[in-house]
C-alpha cells in the first residue's frame, strides 16, 4: 500500500470517527479544515506513535487550533493513540475528551489548549528547550497547528519574531488559513513569517501530495511554516 493510499484510508476512517461525536459545540468546519493536514502530519510526516509518547526523541505535536479537536481525536483514534470508542463520549462530563484537549487526559496530546495565541508561543519555547538541551532529545521536532485567527493576537507576532531571530530549524509551524482573521496581514500570512527570517510555502490545505512536500521541503537553520489555505466548502 502506498503513502497516499494510506493516508487516504485513515482520512476515510477519521471522517466515520468524527460521526460519533455529538453535541451543540462540535465545531465542524474547524474540524474539517485541519482534517487533511492532520492525516498528512500524523501517517507521513510526525516521529511518534502510541509506543512513543514518552520517548525523549519523539516529535512534538501542538494544537494551538485547540476549539475545534474533533479532527484531532479522530485522527488519534484512527491512528492507535485513542479507543476509538472514547469518541462516543465527547464532550460529556466524565469523559477524557473535552472540548479542548487535556494533555493530562488524552494519550499523545501534548498541550491543553483552546485559548486562542498560546500554542505558538509555547512551541518556540519548547523548540528551542530542544534545540538547546540535545542529548537525548537530538533531532526531535516541534510542528504547531495554528488557525489563520490567531495572528489577531499579539503573542504569535512575537513568537514569529523570536523563532526567526533564535533560527529555531526544528520549529514547523502550519497555519489553516480560511479567511477568518479579523485583521489579515499584507501580503498574506507567508509575508510575515518572512520578514522574520522564515522557510515557508503556501499550498491548498486539502491537498495532500502538495502538504507532505511542502512539510518536508528543506529549510536549515531556519523554522519552517505551512500556509494551508482552505476554502469555504464541506470536508
């Protein structure tokens, strides 16, 4: 089986599995943008696997993007980390899978997250933790799912202006851009990552072929971005 057929079965798999979660705060269309580039990031791209959540060596995965989790718990369902089965519960009171992701409660999830601006920031700190320690945590990543909204918060501009400075290689960052920021930036987001000092590439967020090559493009002593733009229409 190849790469892309199988990143097209776990994204068959992870639309069944976002089925089972119900309620009033499911957050679709957050959901179904990330969709493809969590399956990419997840079957093509990320060192880590249910085995490895503790491994010092392990690539990191932060949900910045963190109110819109169902793709997310699909996808960690899909791929070993989570009984599906838990995703019947989403969202209810005893269950391990809130409408944010609790690093605490859900197995791989590596920040709670869900307030908008936080996840950046804390991956340029832990990107450089990394970059700095090495040992045992020689040649682990950090890739960051941010939303397009979130550059209306004045921490990621500062995170972009630090990663750029300190020339955090190990940082990924992709940002799902569907128009929804309040302010937008000239240019595009790609611009300000740029001006910064960034790698970065723009590609369609549902393409699959073009978001593994765009990932994998070379970028040394650099941090890397992703602009996935998605465009208004159903998964």
């Amino acid at each position: 089986m190849n790469s892309q057929t199988t990143s097209h079965a776990i994204r068959d798999r992870a639309i069944e599995l976002i089925g089972l979660m119900t309620g009033d705060e499911k957050h679709d269309a957050s959901a179904t943008s990330t969709l493809d580039v969590l399956v990419v990031l997840y079957d093509r791209i990320l060192n880590v696997s249910p085995a490895t959540i503790g491994d010092p060596t392990r690539d990191r995965f932060l949900l910045s993007k963190g109110h819109g989790p169902m793709a997310y718990y699909a996808v960690l369902a899909a791929t070993g980390f989570i009984d599906p089965d838990v995703l019947l519960s989403f969202g209810t009171y005893a269950s391990i899978l809130g409408r944010h992701p609790d690093r605490k409660l859900v197995p791989g999830v590596e920040i709670s997250s869900g307030s908008l601006g936080h996840g950046l920031p804390i991956a340029v700190g832990l990107a450089h933790g990394l970059q700095t320690r090495g040992g045992a945590s020689a040649g682990a990543r950090v890739f960051c799912l941010v939303g397009d909204a979130e550059f209306d918060e004045g921490s990621n501009h500062e995170a972009v202006v630090l990663a750029g400075r300190l020339g955090l290689q190990r940082l990924h960052v992709v940002v799902i851009d569907n128009g929804s920021a309040t302010y937008g930036w000239p240019g595009g987001i790609a611009a300000r990552f740029e001006l910064e000092g960034w790698s970065t590439r723009t590609v369609d967020g549902r393409d699959r072929i073009a978001l593994e090559a765009a990932f994998t493009a070379a970028h040394p002593g650099r941090p890397h971005v992703v602009v996935a733009t998605i465009a208004e229409r159903a998964s």
